[in-house]
C-alpha cells in the first residue's frame, strides 16, 4: 500500500513516515508564537483617543442648536406674519440639527457597545478552542487497513 502512495504523492518513505506522526507539541509552539505576534500588533496600533471629546461637542451643538431654535420661535412669534414663515423655517432647521447631533452621539454608542459584544464573543470562542485543544488527547499512529477505517467509522455514527 506504501508503494502505491510513493507513487500516488511522489514522495518517498521517509516522508510518508514523517506525515503519520502527531504534532501537537509543534502545533502549542505555533499558536504561543502566533498569540506573541498578535499582541505586538496590537501593541504597535495607535489607541483611539477622544472618544469623551466628540461626546461633549456632540451636546454642545445639540445645546447651541437648541438654544436657537428657542430665540427663533421667539423671534418669529414678535415679527409679522409675513417673515415669521421663514424664520420658524429656520427655527425647524436647527431643531433637526439638534436631533442630528443627539442621534450621532447615540449611534456612536451602540456601535462601540457592538463592538464590545463582538469582542467578548471573539474571546469567549477563542478561550473555548483553546479548552478543546488542551482536551484533544494525544493519538498513536497505526496502520489500519480500509475494513478497520470503515468499522470504526461505523461504530461513531451509531
């Protein structure tokens, strides 16, 4: 059965022999080297800073908008009726902007609740892959012949 694998993959004994032996201690070695790298990136990344600062110009707008909608209405409730259309115009326009800024803040927000839910979900998963790893138990190789294969496959799918 070898003879027809050498000629199957074009490899030779030697490596044949090298491709049945386990290798989860090299596997452990990769993903701590893997781990080691990530958070060096991580590290080198520059951290997002100000997110408090858009949060208080995004009120400070709402207020300044407020604030004139607020002497708009009242400027338009003192002036003709004429003039008094464009100006409660006007007045709607800084409302809207006032609802604007308020909206931003809060979709702000739930996207950086979104991504910390994402995240805790990205470690929760890792932290389980990590489990079945260490769970994994360690095999032995052996020859087994096609009626073993097809008998033991049989016997995990009852």
């Amino acid at each position: 059965m070898t003879k027809k694998l050498e000629e199957l993959f074009e490899l030779d004994q030697n490596e044949i022999d090298g491709l049945a032996k386990p290798t989860p201690d090299n596997a452990q070695e990769i993903t701590t080297e893997a781990l080691d790298t990530l958070s060096k990136i991580e590290q080198a990344l520059p951290q997002v800073r100000g997110l408090d600062a858009a949060d208080n110009e995004m009120d400070g707008l709402a207020e300044m908008a407020q604030s004139s909608y607020k002497d708009l209405m009242d400027l338009g409730m003192q002036v003709d009726s004429r003039y008094a259309s464009e100006i409660f115009n006007v007045a709607g326009t800084m409302l809207g902007h006032a609802i604007t800024a308020k909206t931003a803040k809060l979709n702000k927000k739930l996207k950086m609740i979104d991504l910390q839910l994402k995240k805790a979900q990205l470690d929760q998963k890792e932290a389980n892959r990590d489990k079945e790893i260490e769970a994994t138990p360690l095999g032995e190789g052996r020859e087994l012949d096609r009626n073993e294969l097809l008998k033991m496959l049989a016997s995990k799918s009852d």
